[in-house]
C-alpha cells in the first residue's frame, strides 16, 4: 500500500511537462486532439497565460511555431506519429527560414500496437522527420521526458535547430482496443 500512496502524491509526468514547458516561457500550445497529449492539451486550455490553438491538421502548426518565433513567443506542437505525413511539406518552411521549432510526436505502430494501421507512419516518423531536417529525440521512460525536454528546449531556441521529441508507445502505453 506505500508504493501505491507515493505513486499517487508524485506528479505525472505529463503535468510535469506542462510545468517545465511554462517555466520556461512556453505560451502557445497548437494541436489537433490526441489522447496520448490530453493533459497537455487540456492544462493549455485551462491556462490563461498559455494560448491553445487547436488545429485542422497538424502542418498549420508548423506555421504557428514560425509565426510565434517572429512574434518574439516560444511555442510547440502536440501531434501523433500518424500527423507527421502531414507536415512533411511545411517543416521545408522551419529548415529554409532556419525557424526554431518544437515538437512533442506521440508514437503509434510500436511496443504493444494492437492497430495494424498506425504501423506504417509509427515506423516512418524518424526516417521522414530527419530528412526533412529534424533531430529526433526519443523518450521511453517518465524520468527521461524533463531531462530530455530541457536538452531539446536548448537546441531549439539557443541553437535555432528543429527537434522532435518523440514519446514513445512504451512510456505512453499502448491502446487496449
């Protein structure tokens, strides 16, 4: 019953993230729904401080991270895997302009995928995310997620780079269907 008690009192990590993310003068949040960034996505819109933007399909996100960069704002993008298809012809906007660029991928079509259509973009993300000129920054377990976020948030808006950190099925959980 411990181990119950302190896992219950210790924050998730999830809200852990959205805490390190405003700390650090986060304050657009664009997405398009997706339970694996609900808490994100739902502590974004109950902030108001932090502007949520909901989006038809993930590229117009792109376009809100360079808009917030000349806007003087840090900003990032909730997508899934299945959403990186979509921005593939808007990141040649963040690699040409040399825009910063944020992205928190929540991966599908790995550990434990019970949907045999979420496989073919799960496995492409990577390959697809760094041709296009991207660093992918994977997070398997709870206590990698700030450590890696604060490493992505250094190469992004110190180094002007693109980064991608991709939450894997495994620290997510898979989908029971």
């Amino acid at each position: 019953m411990t181990s119950q008690v302190s896992q219950q009192e210790s924050p998730r990590w999830q809200d852990q993230l959205y805490d390190f993310l405003r700390k650090n003068n986060v304050t657009q949040f664009s997405y398009v729904p997706d339970a694996g960034h609900a808490i994100l996505i739902n502590r974004s819109i109950e902030d108001p401080e932090a502007h949520s933007v909901a989006l038809a399909a993930e590229q117009e996100g792109v376009a809100l991270a360079a808009g917030a960069d000349l806007g003087g704002a840090r900003s990032v993008l909730l997508m899934q895997s299945s959403g990186v298809g979509n921005c593939i012809n808007m990141l040649s906007l963040m690699e040409g302009s040399k825009f910063p660029f944020l992205t928190f991928v929540t991966m599908r079509g790995e550990y434990g995928e019970g949907n045999p259509w979420q496989y073919a973009m799960g496995q492409a993300v990577e390959p697809v995310l760094k041709a296009m000129g991207v660093i992918c920054l994977r997070v398997e377990r709870p206590e990698d997620v700030i450590p890696t976020t604060a490493a992505a948030m250094t190469m992004v808006w110190q180094s002007e780079q693109r980064v991608a950190v991709l939450l894997a099925q495994k620290l997510l959980g898979a989908k029971k269907f």
